[in-house]
C-alpha cells in the first residue's frame, strides 16, 4: 500500500512541474506521509513479531527507503515549490523493488535479543551511510542542473523550480562530512566483527568481501573529498563537489550490486 502512496506521489511531483496549482504543492507530501505512516507500521509489526530490523537484506532496502521518505518530507516542509519527488522518490522506489525482489532468507531473521550490540551498531552506521551519500547525491544533481541553468541563462519561472547554488552546495558538503565520518565508523565496527567473529559465526567473512572493498575505496574517497574540495566555496570547488557526490551514489548502487551477487553480507 506504501508503495502505491509513493508511485502516486511520483506522479504528482512530475505532473506539478507544468501545471503549478497551489494544491499539487500539498498532495505529494499528504502521499508520501500517508506512504511514510503506513510503512512505519510494517516496520514496527515486524519488529514487535521478533524479527530484527538489521538482520536481513530485504530490511536493509526498506528501512533505507524509509529513510529516505523521511528526508523528503523534511525538505519539502522547508521548500515546499521544489519537487525533491522527482530524484528522491525513483530512489525510494527501486530500494523498495529491491526489498521485494531479493531472495528472502529465514536464516538471517533472529529475535532482536541475538543480536550483537556491535552488529547492531556496524548495520546502523550502514544505513547511515547510505542515507548520507544519497541525500548528497541528490542534492549534487540539484546544484549541476541549477549550475547549468544559470550557465545557459535560462529563465527560472519557465522551468521547474530548483534550490539554490548555496542551499545545494550546503547540502553536498554535509553530507560529504557525514558519510567520510560514517564509512569511518562503518570501518571501525567491521574491523572489530572480524577480528572477533567466532568460529561458529553464522556468516563467515574475509577481506576480498566485495563489500568490504568498497566501504574501504569509498571510505578513501570521501576522505579526499572532505579534505580537497568540501571547503571550498567558489564554483569551481561546488561544481566538483557535487561530482564527487554523484560518482559517490552511483559507487553505492555498484556495491549494492555487487553485494547483491557475491558477498556474504546478504546472506
């Protein structure tokens, strides 16, 4: 049913870049909110039936799409003439696609009193980074388009209505920030899983973990970023930043990707 909410609001959001009526500001966010609450509720009634949130794959995609619908509904209470939906709401789509169409496995669902606090804290902080390089990603989009925009000249009230160069950039470098900080943490915790993973452990992992790979490539790629062009405040540094977000998201889709395929951490 949330998914239709979303799907719904989708369309709003597309339809409401040509015709700007007053209400088709307000009936995306009812959509999404209703979509939102309803989810919300799945969530808890899996989580109040023992099964942990953190421990499966299939929860993995959900709770990032609620977290994202989240996110959206705090931009667009803030900046309700934007049409976040129309890059957000795709995303959260297809992670909810994703939660549907991965193979579900009964093995990865234990009580919530099994889990480790340290896997409890290492799944979070992967959520976390996941909502931090999306949110930066989108907004990297948002700070080319509206770059490209003033670049050509173009008149703003002939086109969908974008947020400005500064509230993107500000964005981009947030985020940026967080998920260096994050992928860090993300680091720490799977160092600490390893070294101390007993020989019974359910899901048995090594280094050549396609995952494990890619946390440590991004982990050194946000840091570059934080530390070269996140400061940065001319153009130039905006327009690289935002790059560097992109590339970011599209490196987190290829993890996923790769995860979904080959490592241990979806099993």
């Amino acid at each position: 049913m949330y998914t239709v909410c979303y799907l719904l609001a989708l369309v709003l959001e597309i339809s409401r870049c040509r015709n700007r009526q007053r209400f088709l500001f307000l009936l995306p966010c009812v959509l999404v909110f209703a979509g939102f609450a309803g989810q919300t509720f799945f969530l808890y009634t899996h989580h109040a039936a023992g099964e942990h949130l953190l421990s499966a794959a299939q929860m993995y995609f959900s709770v990032s799409a609620w977290g994202l619908a989240l996110m959206y509904l705090y931009w667009s209470l803030f900046r309700p003439k934007i049409p976040f939906g129309i890059i957000l709401l795709p995303i959260i789509l297809l992670f909810l696609a994703g939660s549907v169409l991965f193979p579900y496995n009964n093995s990865a669902v234990s009580n919530s009193a099994d889990i480790p606090l340290w896997v409890m804290l290492h799944t979070i902080v992967i959520f976390l980074v996941t909502a931090s390089v999306i949110i930066g990603g989108v907004a990297g989009i948002l700070y080319l388009l509206q770059d490209y925009r003033l670049h050509r000249k173009e008149q703003p009230q002939e086109k969908i209505p974008l947020p400005s160069l500064e509230w993107s950039l500000a964005v981009c470098k947030k985020a940026v920030k967080a998920a260096a900080v994050f992928l860090a943490a993300t680091v720490l915790t799977g160092s600490h899983l390893y070294q101390h993973c007993p020989a019974s452990s359910r899901i048995r992992i090594t280094v050549s973990d396609p995952l494990i790979i890619g946390t440590l490539l991004m982990f050194i790629f946000f840091v570059y970023a934080a530390g070269s062009v996140s400061f940065k405040t001319d153009k130039t540094g905006g327009r690289k930043l935002a790059v560097i977000s992109v590339i970011a998201m599209l490196l987190l889709v290829l993890m996923i990707l790769f995860g979904w395929f080959g490592s241990a951490h979806w099993r």
